[in-house]
C-alpha cells in the first residue's frame, strides 16, 4: 500500500498567508491615496450647489434697508423731490427687528455680513445650520462690503454696489468662495 497524501503544509500555508499579507499592503499603499483623492471633486460639486442655494437666498433681497422699507419704490441715495436724498444704512449688518438665528427674516443682503467670521463666537458650522442641515461637516461664511469702486464710482458714492461673498468650508479642509455683486437699484 502506497499512500500518497495531497494537501499543503502548514509551512506552505503559512508562506502564502505572508505573500497575501505583503500583496494586500502594497495595493491598499496604492489605491487608498487615489480614494481619498475621489472625495475632493465630490465635496467641490456638493460645496458649488450649496454655495449657489446660499448665493440666491442673499440676492433675492433688497440692496438696503432703505429699499425695503420703501417696497423698492425708493432706493438709497436716491433725490426724491428735487432736493432731500434719502440716506443710505450706514453699517453694514442686522437691521433693529432682525436676529442671527432667523437668516429667513433678512430684508437686504447686508444683513447677512453677521456671518461674516469677523464677528466675535461665529462658527461656519454653526451658521450654516441655520440655513440647512442637509450638509454635516460643511460650514459657510457670507461677507458683505461696498463695492463702488468696481462699478466706477467716487469715494462720495459709495452706494453703487455691494459685493457679496459666499464660502463654503468642506469636510476636508477646502474651501470655495463665489461672489456676486447687488446693485443699488
């Protein structure tokens, strides 16, 4: 009787069981940096949409306070009746009746600068959560200054135009910036 046995040692298996370990380090080196490197164009799409939504909100509201009070029928800066010119808000911010946390009962877009990261205790993340919460681990900071100076105005007319600026900080550490410009119209 001839007994021949089939099989592995445990030496051999042992041997294959490091190969294996050896291949799967090398090709998880390899192709784990490129996953990581697919997030970033996914997080951009995500941050330029939510920046868009963002963006609309804020210019779908008057240039001033003056603006709204008036129902757009008298703009800031504006002569009316030959000789009075109605004035324009003169900073930048919340309006008396308005508040941080209700961003949906802003009347004109500089009331949105209170989310601009200047302020004292402001967090993207925070501020965002006003807006949605469809977006965890992104933050926004939305900045408002006059831009007359990009319109061709002089330094006594400061009422051309503000310029809006919407930033979108992602979940791994990026960020994007669109702007706009609101005239005084």
């Amino acid at each position: 009787m001839n007994y021949r046995q089939r099989g592995f040692t445990l030496i051999e298996i042992v041997v294959g069981i490091v190969v294996l370990a050896v291949a799967m380090t090398i090709v998880t080196s390899i192709f784990l940096p490129q996953a990581n490197k697919m997030t970033g164009p996914m997080y951009q799409i995500k941050a330029t949409a939510l920046g868009k939504s963002i963006m609309n909100q804020v210019l779908i509201r008057y240039y001033d306070d003056v603006n709204a009070r008036a129902n757009g029928s008298i703009r800031c800066g504006q002569v009316i009746a030959g000789s009075v010119t109605v004035s324009c808000s003169a900073s930048l911010g919340l309006d008396v009746v308005e508040t941080k946390a209700s961003p949906n009962g802003f009347n004109d877009v500089d009331d949105y600068h209170i989310y601009c990261d200047d302020q004292t205790g402001y967090d993207p993340k925070v501020a965002l959560g006003l807006f949605t919460s469809e977006y965890p681990g992104y933050g926004v900071r939305i900045c408002a200054s006059l831009a007359a100076d990009k319109f061709g105005g002089s330094s006594g007319e400061n009422h051309v135009a503000k310029r809006i600026s919407v930033t979108i900080f992602m979940p791994n550490n990026e960020a994007i910036t669109l702007t706009s410009f609101k005239g005084n119209y």
